[in-house]
C-alpha cells in the first residue's frame, strides 16, 4: 500500500470521525477519533477472521504493516511538541519549576521500578513466568504520559493556570526521561551493556538542553531580521527539525530538545512582538503551528486505533490488560503521592491537599501514541511471546486511560473541587473557632 492510499485512509477517517463527533456524540475529539478507528479496524479484523477472504486480508496486512514507530519517532513528534510546547506560559512555568521537575524525573522513575514490581508479582502469580528487567521495561514503556491528550482534556477542565502549566509541562518532560529509562533497560534486558544511568541522563538532558539553545538563540537572532510571518514559520520548522536531528545524531535527547525549543521559541516571539514591534497582524504563526498540531495530533490517534490490527487476541489478554491497568494505576498514584510529600513542598499547585492532588495526577495521566511506538521498536529485541505480551498490555492500558480515564476525568476533577471547597470551609471555620 503506498504512502498516498494510507494517507487517504487515515485522513478518511479523521474526517468522517470528526463530523460524525461534532454532529452526534460530542466528546472530545480525540478520543472520538481513537474509539471509533479502533471500533472499525476491530469489526474488520473479526469480519476477517469469520469470513476471510484474500482482498480483506490483504488490506488488513497492508494496514498493519505501517511502521507507526518510525512515523512518530523518526517523523512527526519534535513538531508535536514543538507545537504543544509552544503552548506552555514561561511565567508560570517558572514558578512550578519545582513540581514539575520532581513529576517529569523522580515521578516517571518512581512508577516505571513500582510498575515493574507490581507487574512481576502479577506475572509471578498467573505463571507469565515474565524477567523482573522486561517487567520494569514495560513499565518505563507506560509510565510517560501523553501530552497531547493530557492538554486537550485540561483546556476544557477549566483548571488554574498553575495546575494546567503543571500538568501540560509534565506530560511534554517526562516523555524524555521515559524515553532514556526506556533505552537503559533495554540494553539490560537484550545484553548489549548497561551504561551508568545518571551518567545516561546528565548526557540526554544536558546536551539536549546545550544544542536546544544554541540553534533556537542562532535562528531566533535570524528570525528577529524578518518582519514576515511565513519566514517566521519556515525558521521555526528548521528549528525543531535540525534540533531533533542533530540530538539524534549526538545521543541526546531529542524529545527534550523540541520542547525546549518550543518553549524557548513561544518565549521568543513575545520577546519580538513586545519590544521589537514584530507584529504578526494576522497571528499566521501561532495558526500555522495550531493547524499543525491538530492535524497531526487526530492522524495519531487514527493511527493507534488502526493498530488493534498488530494485536494477536488470546485467552490471556484480558488477565493481562487488568493486571497492567492496576499496576499502572497504584504506581502512577505512589509515583506522584511519595516525591511530593517528601519534597517538603509548601503549597502544591491549586491549593490542593496531597490526596486531591495525587487523584487529579493520576487519573489524568492519559497514555498515548510514545507508549505504543516504544513497545512496538521491541519487536524485534524480544522473543514472540514476550513481545506480544507487552504489546498486548501497553495497547489495552492506552484504550483504558484514553477512553475511560479521558471521558471520565471532568467527573473526577468536579468530586476533587467539591472535596477541596469541603475542606477549605471546615478548615475555616475550625480557625473561627
């Protein structure tokens, strides 16, 4: 299948799924285009086991043979977070610089190791017969959340802009240290040498950080000799794409490096228009970059619908897919629940008790399209049975956060006000007393 049919495919159903959304359901969109892609390439797959027949089961391999992996990591996910980056209030991410660092590092570690207990235990009890190190992989594969859906979800929550620059900011870090987690396990559990992990990470995050600002300072020094938008934009797409590229190469972070650039970029072009009168009248920039991000952000979730395709359904799938949403629940929980009480921190973001906090971080941690491109790089590291167990547990856990967690989150995030607006009042009026 070539690359135009697949596209046409995929921008078929981003269409379709949207206006069917806006017309009918009216959920948010993007789990509309997940629940509904997966809806369809579910029915074709069992239409196909039932009644096989060569064209279906052709167009089914076709489908299935796309290398989701190489189109978000090699392709589309420097501008993804660029773009959702770009969002991210400098201001206020300063001043939860504190939170933020402790739930993108120690947060995602945290639940990545407890994640690999929890599930070795499981596998230990069901005779999975699964190594503690492959365990923990896994849970380096699930513990990074997805920033797109997390940021989508929150802008309609109605949220505190502290809150939402925590959560919106978490999602785009913890992709990094999820992805280096991810790299030093696998080297263990596939034999190829362990490298000292805090040496792996000053390397990632600190030369991530050095060529972030050294090409987004050079082409924002260009871009302030432009006074038009269109090469605004042209600078900014070279800008994320040689950063990425260049990390790559080095053996940094490139995940890192786009969202410092994003955010570096965003803080720039305030900069441009407040004191240098740069003023883009028609805000072409900041909707070329919104376009952009919404485009690819619906072909992402089409696409990890269509990948029900690659899951092989056994007996034991739905034991695993329990075992890993509770895995991933409890350590997510303890994750965020353990570095904030310890951190001594004296005013969680939005006024939150810790038990308030730890429900809204947990329930909102979503995982999305890095959770599956990981999963799916093992294939070929990992023996069949193993490799499909992971597959099958990742897969299930992403349809369960994005789908139950995701419709279900404005819920939870009202119980949460309602508790806290509870227990300001009684602390109120025990001090009246």
């Amino acid at each position: 299948m070539s690359f135009l049919t697949l596209f046409t495919i995929v921008i078929f159903l981003v269409t379709v799924i949207s206006l069917l959304n806006e017309r009918f359901f009216r959920i948010p969109n993007d789990i509309a285009l997940l629940l509904f892609s997966f809806t369809v390439c579910a029915v074709l797959k069992i239409i196909g086991i039932v009644f096989p027949s060569d064209g279906l089961l052709q167009a089914i391999d076709s489908l299935s043979d796309f290398s989701f992996e190489s189109y978000l990591l090699d392709g589309v996910l420097c501008f993804m977070l660029f773009a959702g980056a770009g969002k991210v209030h400098f201001n206020k991410f300063t001043s939860n610089l504190k939170s933020i660092t402790l739930l993108s590092f120690l947060t995602t570690a945290l639940s990545a190791a407890l994640f690999g207990a929890l599930f070795y235990l499981a596998s230990s009890a069901f005779g999975w017969n699964m190594d503690i190190w492959v365990c923990i992989l896994l849970g380096c594969i699930v513990s990074p959340t997805d920033p797109i859906a997390a940021t989508g979800i929150m802008n309609k929550l109605g949220l505190s802009k502290n809150v939402t620059t925590v959560i919106e900011s978490e999602s785009l870090f913890n992709d990094g240290m999820g992805v280096a987690l991810f790299v030093f396990i696998k080297s263990i559990v596939t034999n190829m040498g362990r490298e000292n992990f805090a040496l792996l990470m000053l390397r990632e995050v600190l030369g991530a950080a050095a060529v972030a600002f050294a090409v987004s300072g050079l082409l924002l020094f260009l871009m302030k000799r432009s006074h038009k938008p269109f090469n605004h934009i042209l600078i900014s797409i070279l800008a994320v794409s040689s950063i990425y590229v260049i990390c790559e190469i080095c053996g940094f972070s490139g995940v890192i490096a786009s969202v410092i650039c994003g955010m570096t970029f965003s803080y720039g072009m305030e900069k441009m228009e407040r004191f240098l009168k740069v003023v883009d009248k028609d805000d072409m920039y900041s909707r070329f970059w919104d376009v952009i991000d919404g485009l690819l952000n619906s072909i992402l979730f089409v696409l990890i619908g269509l990948t029900v395709l690659r899951i092989t359904p056994s007996a034991a799938m739905l034991q695993t897919g329990i075992a890993a949403i509770i895995a991933v629940l409890i350590s997510r929980a303890v994750g965020v629940a353990l570095p904030t009480a310890v951190s001594r921190t004296k005013k969680i973001p939005g006024g939150y008790s810790l038990t308030e906090y730890t429900v809204l971080m947990t329930w909102s941690a979503l995982k999305g399209g890095l959770s599956l491109a990981l999963v799916l790089s093992t294939q070929s590291a990992l023996p069949s049975a193993t490799y499909t167990l992971l597959l099958n547990a990742t897969y299930i856990i992403i349809l369960f956060t994005v789908i139950v967690q995701g419709l279900t989150t404005k819920k939870v995030y009202r119980k949460i006000e309602q508790h806290k607006a509870n227990r300001i009042r009684k602390e109120s009026d025990l001090n009246w007393a």
